[in-house]
C-alpha cells in the first residue's frame, strides 16, 4: 500500500507548480496542529470534479479515519452518492427503444445502469420497472462509459428520483435533515454514509440545493433554509480549518447569514441570536483559477480588495483579472491559503501528508482520474461503493427510534 501511494504521489506533484507543493505543505501543517490539539476539520465540497476526481470518496475514508470532521456539499453530490458515486452506463440512442423524442436530453440517448443483481432485485421490490424497456435496453448496441452515479441512468436514476419523495417524508416525520436519513442506507464510503456511521455532519448548502433533479428539490424542502444554514454555521464555527474544494458561490457559504466577521451576521449577533466568525481559522482553497491567486497576491500587498469595501466602491472594477465574489471574502482573511491546482493532484497529496504525520493508515486514496491508478480507482469506486439501500435505511432509522 505504502508503495501505492508513493506513486500516486510522485504523479501527483508532477502535475503541480513549486509553489503549490509548499503550500500544500503549509496547509497540511495547519490541519495537523488542529488536530493535535483536539481541532477540527471541515470541507466545502462542489459537484463534478469533486465526484470523478474520487476526492468525495477520499473525504469519506478521512471521515472514517477520524480527520475530517464535517463536510457541506451540493444536492447533486448527494444524489450521486445516492447511486453509488460512480457506475458504468451503456448510452444508445433513445428513439429505436420507443422513448418519445421531447423527453430525451440532447444527442437523443438514453441510459441503461449496469447494476448488480442485487441493486435491481431491490428496486424491484419498491418500484415499478419497465421490463420490456430493460429487456430492450440490454439488447441494443450503445457506448458503455462511467460516469457519475444515478442520474439519468434507468432504472437507477428513476428510482432514486421516486425514493427521494419518501426520504424526505420519512426525514420529516423523524426531525432528520434529507442527508442524515439518506445515510443511514448508504455505503460508507460516501460521504453521507460515513457520516451517518460516525456522527458527523454532511450538509448540503443553500446555494447548492438545485441539483440532482427531484433529489434536490426534496433535500430543499425537508428543512428550512433557516435550519440548513443554522446548521452548516455550526459545522463551520466549530473547524479550525475549512477547506474549500471545485466550489463556487462560496461567499454565500463561509461568510452566510451568521458570519460576523465579515459583516453579514452581525445583526443576527445584535438581537443576541447565535453566530460564529472566520476570525482565527484557516480557510484553504483548492481552485484552478490562477486569478484567485493573483486577487490574493494583490490584496496582500496593499489592502486593495479591503479598501474598495471601507470606500464602498466595486471590488469588480479594481482587479484587471476575472472576480468572482467568492475571491472577496478569501482575499482579504488573514488565513487564508489557495492552492492552484487540479482537485485530482491537490487532495491525494493533502490527505497523505496529514495521515502521515498523524500516523494514520489510509484505507483509500484517491488519483488523478487520467492516469492508470485513476483509471483503476474509479473502476474500485464502481465496483465497491453500493447504491443506497430503502431497507438498510428502515433498519437505521427504527435503531434511532429505538424500535
């Protein structure tokens, strides 16, 4: 294992400049000395990137090796984890297998999930399944590929569209976010799995609730907003360090309704109600918009991104590079450390350097996925990682119940 991941991270650092390297070093000593000291760690998570990069499955295994302590994510992660992160399709065209054209995405495909014959006998047992669709599916000619789990695949995706509905009743009824009661069925290596097993809060953000179809909306509807930022507040005034990975709109994250010390909390803190602040935490991002660092660089010289705010002006007319708001918030905190660079050579180099130093063994570590460990990681992630299951989700809930 030890020579495994060696390798992966000789590739690793190939792919990235000097000074990425020394930063990933100087963020890996920030979450070591957080841990050391009883600290905590919390990651933001975006969609795509974060699932085919393996990063998602990668927080999971440090989730379960106890240095990762909380993470938020977006719906559509959520409904992927769903399906088992990653699963392998056959796409043929749609309208040979009867489908009418004007529901079919563009290109006129259509997905058949190769699943194991348990995770279908399953679905059966709950849902309605076109076998005559199926049986047409199987024998047509398509393109087999693996992509992001569920989705538009059949019958996965419709399933997983339909069992959200009673996710989200069942959530309800027991005073569960969407995400703890989804966990509670799947596989521990995805990350609202692991957080079920452990206890640890997986949260997805309000501005990150619009994805994954009918999966997100009842994820919205399940808690109020009010609830799901008072809760992502929690996480995030609890970590010592939060890292940032493939997220954007992040301003609205870190810096939310309670965040006092850039100001928007601050009349929640008037009336007296619960808040916390970015003062004194490590805010690390890992991001490939080089403006990002430049926007950093700049305010780091002079105050620039600052001052524009103490004078009132737009902080999008002082930079002559792309900004993006989140870059505002990051730019100007005292502890904050980007790292440019591919999330698919930055994490395996992270959780390497912190499970080394803290003496953890890694169960898994995630590569780069255009490279043969990558390649080989994501075919293990299809392999290993399961669909979430209605009836092991039953059984955790009536365990909470006590029943």
């Amino acid at each position: 294992m030890k020579t495994e991941h060696a390798a992966v991270a000789a590739l690793c650092r190939e792919r990235l400049e000097e000074t990425t390297l020394a930063r990933i070093d100087g963020a890996v000593g920030r979450i070591v000395a957080a841990k050391e000291c009883g600290g905590k760690v919390a990651v933001v998570t975006g969609s795509g990137p974060n699932i085919h990069e393996g990063v998602t499955t990668l927080l999971a295994g440090l989730m379960r090796a106890g240095i990762v302590d909380g993470v938020s994510t977006s719906s559509a992660v959520v409904s992927h984890e769903m399906g088992g992160t990653l699963d392998r399709v056959k796409r043929c065209p749609g309208a040979p297998l009867g489908l009418p054209p004007e529901i079919l995405p563009r290109g006129g495909e259509f997905e058949l999930t190769l699943m194991s014959p348990e995770t279908l006998a399953e679905i059966r047992r709950h849902t309605q399944v076109d076998e005559g669709l199926l049986a047409r599916l199987e024998a047509a000619e398509g393109k087999t590929i693996i992509k992001a789990a569920g989705n538009l695949g059949y019958p996965v995706g419709l399933w997983l569209e339909r069992l959200s509905q009673e996710i989200m009743t069942l959530a309800r009824g027991e005073g569960l976010s969407f995400e703890e009661a989804a966990g509670l069925g799947a596989d521990p290596w995805t990350m609202i799995g692991a957080g079920a097993e452990r206890g640890l809060p997986v949260i997805v953000t309000v501005p990150q609730l619009i994805g994954g179809g009918a999966v997100g909306l009842n994820i919205g509807d399940t808690i109020s907003l009010r609830e799901r930022a008072t809760r992502l507040s929690r996480m995030l005034g609890s970590a010592d360090v939060i890292i940032e990975s493939a997220v954007a709109l992040t301003q609205e994250i870190h810096d939310g309704p309670f965040e006092r010390y850039t100001g928007h909390g601050m009349w929640s803190a008037w009336d007296g109600h619960p808040t916390y602040s970015l003062e004194g935490k490590t805010l690390v991002r890992v991001d490939l918009d080089p403006a990002l660092d430049q926007v950093c660089a700049v305010e780091r010289s002079g105050g620039a991104v600052q001052r524009a705010i103490a004078d009132g002006l737009p902080k999008t007319k002082m930079f002559k590079v792309p900004f993006r708001m989140e870059m505002s918030g990051f730019a100007r905190h005292e502890g904050s450390i980007p790292l440019i660079g591919d999330i698919g050579a930055v994490w395996p180099l992270i959780a390497l350097g912190v499970s080394e130093r803290l003496g953890i063994e890694l169960e898994f570590l995630s590569a780069p996925q255009d490279t043969d460990p990558g390649r080989a990681m994501r075919e293990w992630i299809v392999r290993e990682v399961k669909p979430v299951s209605r009836e092991k989700m039953l059984r955790g809930m009536a365990r909470r119940a006590g029943g």
